[in-house]
C-alpha cells in the first residue's frame, strides 16, 4: 500500500525546531508536536534537547528543556501526562485527574504505550529515538490519543488496538480518525536479528516491503510500513493518514536514535492536546 499523501512541516523557532503535521494542523482541532534535539541544555551524547528523564541526563536539565519547549505552544510543562512505555500495546484513558502525571521525575504511575482522552486542555506526551509515535485525533467528538509505536508495538499491532479500541469504547468509527505518524528509524538503518525476523514472518510480514534480508542473520525491517498498512487494514482513510519521511537515525542534527548513537542518547517527545473551544 503506498504512503500517506500527507507531510510533516519543520518549524524552526529560534534556536528551537519542532514538527508539526500539516494535516492536524489544518482540522483547527489539537495543538501538536514533534521536538527535536536543537535549543536546549543538555550537552555531550545528549546535546541538547533530551526530554526524557530514563536518559544519563540530570533531572534539571530535563525539566529546563521541557520549560523551554512547552514555552514554544504557551503550555506548563508541569502540568503534561505521560506514562511509563513499557514496549506493549496496553491502552490508558486520562482525565483531568491525571494531570500531571509523568511531568516530574517518578510521577507517571500508570504503565501503557498509548494514552486516550476527551479532556480538553490536557496534555497527553510519549517518548521516542527510533520508535514512531502515532497521534490520532477524532472527527466527530472532542477526543485524541498518542501510541508509542516501536518494534513490540507494530509486532502487537499498537496502531489498530487504538483504532479498534476507540470505536468500541467511544463510537469512533475508523474512517472518522485523523493519524499522523512522527518521524521513526528508517528500513535502511534499522536492522533485527533471526529471532525478531522469525516473529515479524510468524505475523505476516514477509518479504518487500517489509522485511528484507540484510548481513548474515541481520534482516532490514521497515516499521514505518508495517505500521502505515496495520492502519490502513483498521479501515483508517489513507488520505487521513500523514506521515513524516523523516528519518531519526539519518539525521543526527535533528533527532536523537538510539541504534545510530549506542543506546547512549536522548529522548524526542510528541504531544497532542485537544484546544479548549472544541465541544464537539
């Protein structure tokens, strides 16, 4: 199935750069993002705008580099949601409740990989340095959700747990769903071995586009693929579907990647926020 027909543009602010998806941002419905590494404290592996705190970074730096980018939208760093990503594909919804909740150092206490909510206002935020993060947002009623979408994500079908999960628990049908996917490691520079191979074949990805046989029991996996046709077969409309060409690893002045860089890097984050005027 081909791409999405939809882009990403790069802003640049300063000494700051984010992503935002010309799709979204043209429903007038969420403020969204994508950051970058640039314009921020962080220095050596993890200069400069690392957002994560499960990183070698020291905690101020983090918290100044969340100041610094939330600034950019007028949004309090303090009050985002985040959970603790775990690899899986468990869906949490948040309510205004959990405000808060992942903004300082050990305050998420739920474990998921993609976050649901009809609160206006609230800031639902993941983490990512290869893994792609999947920002949906509803047509029909005030209601978004962010998946962080990486190699146990695509394998456990994160994309159309959300998908079905909305329209069976909110009444969202699929072709009602805007999706925009965020920058992720190219099929290029993302290599598995044998066994996580076997496990993709075992689930129907074999072959081109997909899967490709690469060094000696290194095979060259496509994740942006895999992640764009499970959507796709949910019955989301291809042309509500925006993808970000973007790869992390191919630009080390813009991203962090965690293959390219040793596990030794930090953290982009990608947030979506319904606007307060929406009521549905």
């Amino acid at each position: 199935m081909g791409r999405g027909n939809k882009s990403f543009s790069l802003i640049k602010c300063g000494s700051q750069a984010y992503l935002q998806s010309d799709l979204f941002k043209a429903s007038g419905l969420v403020e969204h993002a994508f950051s970058t590494r640039s314009g921020g404290c962080s220095s050596g592996n993890l200069a400069s705008l690392n957002m994560a705190f499960h990183t070698e970074d020291s905690v101020d730096n983090v918290l100044e580099n969340r100041r610094r980018f939330f600034n950019l939208f007028k949004a309090d760093y303090r009050q985002i949601v985040s959970a603790i990503q775990v690899h899986g594909t468990e869906i949490a919804v948040f309510d205004k409740n959990h405000k808060g909740e992942g903004a300082l150092p050990h305050s998420a206490t739920r474990s998921c990989d993609a976050l649901v909510t009809t609160e206006p206002g609230l800031i639902l935020s993941a983490y990512a340095a290869d893994c792609q993060l999947l920002y949906f947002c509803a047509l029909d009623r005030p209601l978004v959700a962010l998946a962080h979408a990486g190699k146990q994500g695509a394998l456990g079908r994160i994309g159309p747990q959300v998908v079905n999960y909305l329209q069976e628990q909110f009444q969202v049908k699929p072709d009602r769903l805007l999706v925009a996917m965020s920058p992720a490691v190219c099929w290029c520079c993302y290599q598995v071995g044998s066994g996580d191979a076997a496990a993709f074949r075992l689930a129907g990805w074999n072959g081109q586009p997909y899967l490709e046989p690469a060094a000696e029991d290194k095979f060259n996996l496509d994740l942006v693929a895999i992640n764009l046709d499970q959507l796709l077969t949910a019955g989301v409309n291809h042309d509500n579907i925006a993808i970000s060409e973007l790869c992390t690893s191919c630009n080390p002045d813009l991203f962090y990647s965690y293959r390219r860089d040793r596990g030794i890097t930090g953290r982009m984050i990608g947030f979506i926020v319904l606007k307060s005027e929406v009521t549905g």
